[in-house]
C-alpha cells in the first residue's frame, strides 16, 4: 500500500516537475551547457566524418558515373557529329549528282556516270582513274565532260577502270572555237592547269573573257561544250597566229564524278 | 618473304600518292615516293631482292601513269645504277649525305621526265614551270627523304625479326 502511494507521488511530482521545466527555458549558462561542452565535440567530429564520408560519395564516387555518363554523351555526340557530317556529304553529293543529271538530259547521246577513283601518281603529267571501264561499255578514245565543261579523254580502258586523260595534260588536243565569233583553234594543255588556244588567226579578234567551245570537229567531243575562258591573248608583231591561253572551267583539282559519253556520233567529213 | 615486304610497302606508297595526297595542296609538288625506296634498295639491298621488284612497280606505276609508257621503269632502273654507282666511292652509313643522295635522286627522275617531255612534244613551253617544280621536289627530298630511308630501313629490321619469331614458334 505504501509502495503505491510512493508510486503515485513520484508520478506526481515527475508530472509537476515536467509541467514546471516545460514552461521555463533552461539558460545557457544551465546544467546543460556542461554536458552540450562534453558531447558537442564528437557530435561535430561524427558529424563531420558523415559529411565528409557522404562528400566523398557525392563528389568522387557520383561522379565517376557522371564521368561515365559524360564519356557516353561524348561519344553519342561523336556519333551524331558523324552522322550529320555524312548527312553534308550525302547532301553535297547529291547537289553534284543533280547537277549531272540535268547535264546529262542536255546531252543527246548515251552517257554514263563515273567516280574519279585516283589521279596521277605523277605531277607531270595529267590524268585520272574513272571506276568505270569495259564492262560498262567504256572505250578507248571516248569523251569525258562535266556540266561545267569538257575533262578529257579516255586513253586506257580495262574491265572495270580506265584511265581519262584531262586537257589540261600536254598531250591533250581538243578542236574549239570562240563562241562569239566561231574563231577555231586546237585547244592543248599547257602548264599550271592552263590550255594553250592554238592556230587562232591573227584576224580573229579574240578576247580575254570570251568562252571557248568544242566544235566537235575532233569527232571526239560533243559539238559546243564549254571548255573554258580566255584568259590571255598574245597578238606577235609576226606570224599568221595569235597566242591564247584558256583556263579550263573544270576545276580538276576538285573532279569526283564526271559522265562518259558513250556513243558519240562522229560527224562525217 | 622480303619480296613481300616490298611489294607491301611498295603498294602502300602508290595508293597514299595516288589516292590520299591529291587531297592535300600542300604536296602537289612532292616528288614519287617510290623514288626514296628505289634508293632504299639501291642502298641496303642486293641486286637478286631489288630488280624484280623495282621491275614490278617500275610497270605499275606506268600503268597508272600518263606519260610516255616505260618512262618510270627507264627512271627506276637509272637510280637505281645511279645510286649504286656512287655508294661505291661514298660511305652510305654517313647519315648526313642521305639528303643529298635522295634530293641527287627526284633531280635524276624530274631530269629524265623534262627531257622525255622535250623530246616527245617539242615546242612545248614548260621550262619555267619545270625549273620551279623540280626544285620543288628536291627541297621536299632533302627534307622528308631520309626520313622515308631510315622509316624503310627501320621496318625492314622489325619485319625480320617478326618473322624469325614467328618461324621460330612454328619450328618449336
């Protein structure tokens, strides 16, 4: 009996003391103060272990995934890089091919197109490997031509390739004419990507600026393809002819596809 | 198995030169690999290993090429004697005179094509222009040539040597 009555008094007495605590705030110069000096220092050293520990998660171990993560969208982006640079390629190439197609509805006979699959291993001389050859009813002595304007003639033909050699080479000849006033030359390579316009008469006038055509008298190219400009006349005080030299419109460093011409008729003379 | 090396690197340098190099303005002027390895082989190599092949690519590159046919044989055999002909009054272990070896060389080969093109299209007026591109391909001889004899030289040995393992592991 008493030990219930001591029971409910120390219940008592928790409760007022509890009630009495809960409405007056401890100062910090209280009893707790002393055991916050004692503990607060390892809290804080804990604390700061589990901050660091949880830093070192975050910042090294996260970001190695972020690092991993960075090396995956590097490389999606290189992918995508590839990818569009092929997209310009394709687009590029497309223009190309478009522009030789609506060249080649200009021209009446049979052509072929061709990718230019090597040039001359020697800077002397001009020519270039087409990936087209016997089987794709190539021939010796045929045209090559450009929308641009005429490339040159195949010298070689085997199964599958043939070698075309360009008029900017020396053994190059093509027969043309002025296109203003039909004046008529051989037109031969000459040196630095150049032709020389050959037996112009003097009485012709010619002049720097005027177009130069095929004349298809050579029987080997189709009768008023461009060849390409006037881009110097030489008129001697002597001799029946004049000096030209024309830059071809072709821009052979630049040849990727050209078109055969396959069956071309030959005028008769 | 060294006439396959040969013939490998010799493959090697005609497609760079006739398929990668037309890319780059910069070697418009340069001068035929294979010149380099004609006096490579001319310099290290016996007579038996270096005629078939320079033989071989002599024709090749005559194929490939639009001069006058024989013209790169003609050139190749010719440097060929040629450098043979003057290792026997110079050290060829002297690396300082390799420059001069290749750059004597590409001026033998652009010497041989100016007179092939004189004389097979006489009147033709290139002489300037040959003048400047000749010197062009020596001063890139003198500069990149010894650099291609000693990259040669160097993979021939790597070549051997591969080769006696492998032989080596097959016998054992």
């Amino acid at each position: 009996m008493v030990m219930i009555v001591g029971v409910i008094v120390l219940i008592a007495v928790n409760i007022i003391l509890l009630s009495v605590s809960n409405r007056r705030y401890l100062s910090y110069y209280g009893p707790g103060r002393i055991a916050i000096s004692l503990v607060a220092p390892f809290q804080e050293a804990v604390s700061s272990s589990i901050r660091f520990v949880r830093d070192i998660w975050g910042h090294y171990f996260f970001l190695v995934k972020a690092a991993q993560e960075n090396d995956n969208f590097k490389k999606a982006l290189n992918h995508a890089v590839e990818i569009n640079n092929l997209h310009k390629e394709l687009k590029l190439s497309n223009v190309r091919l478009r522009s030789l197609l609506n060249f080649r509805k200009t021209i009446k006979d049979k052509v072929i197109a061709a990718e230019v699959i090597s040039k001359d291993p020697s800077p002397w001389f001009k020519t270039i490997m087409i990936d087209k050859g016997k089987d794709d009813s190539v021939k010796k002595g045929v045209a090559v031509v450009m929308p641009e304007g005429i490339v040159g003639q195949v010298t070689e033909v085997s199964t599958h390739y043939s070698k075309v050699l360009l008029i900017i080479d020396q053994n190059s000849a093509v027969d043309g004419l002025v296109q203003k006033n039909r004046a008529r030359g051989i037109i031969k390579g000459g040196s630095a990507d150049r032709c020389l316009f050959k037996y112009v008469l003097r009485k012709n006038d010619v002049a720097v600026g005027d177009t130069v055509v095929s004349s298809g008298l050579d029987g080997v190219f189709p009768k008023g393809l461009p060849v390409g400009h006037v881009s110097g006349v030489i008129k001697p005080n002597s001799g029946i002819f004049q000096e030209v030299s024309v830059t071809p419109y072709v821009d052979f460093e630049k040849l990727e596809e050209v078109l055969v011409v396959l069956n071309h008729k030959k005028h008769k003379f | 198995m060294t006439y396959c090396f040969h013939v490998g690197i010799c493959l090697c340098l005609v497609l760079f030169q006739t398929t990668v190099m037309p890319y780059f303005h910069l070697f418009d002027r340069f001068y035929d690999l294979l010149s380099p390895f004609v006096i490579y082989l001319s310099l290290f190599q016996s007579l038996r290993q270096s005629i078939p092949v320079i033989l071989f690519f002599g024709f090749l590159m005559d194929s490939l090429s639009g001069g006058p046919f024989g013209l790169y044989l003609t050139t190749y055999i010719w440097l060929f004697i040629g450098v043979k002909w003057i290792i026997t009054f110079l050290h060829v272990g002297d690396s300082f005179l390799l420059p001069f070896i290749v750059a004597a060389g590409v001026l033998l080969q652009n010497c041989i094509f100016i007179g092939t093109i004189a004389i097979f299209e006489p009147g033709t007026q290139f002489l300037s222009a040959a003048i400047s591109m000749a010197t062009v391909q020596v001063l890139w001889a003198i500069f990149t040539g010894p650099i291609f004899l000693m990259f040669f030289n160097y993979s021939h040995g790597k070549w051997n040597k591969w080769l006696e393992k492998v032989f080596a592991k097959v016998n054992s």
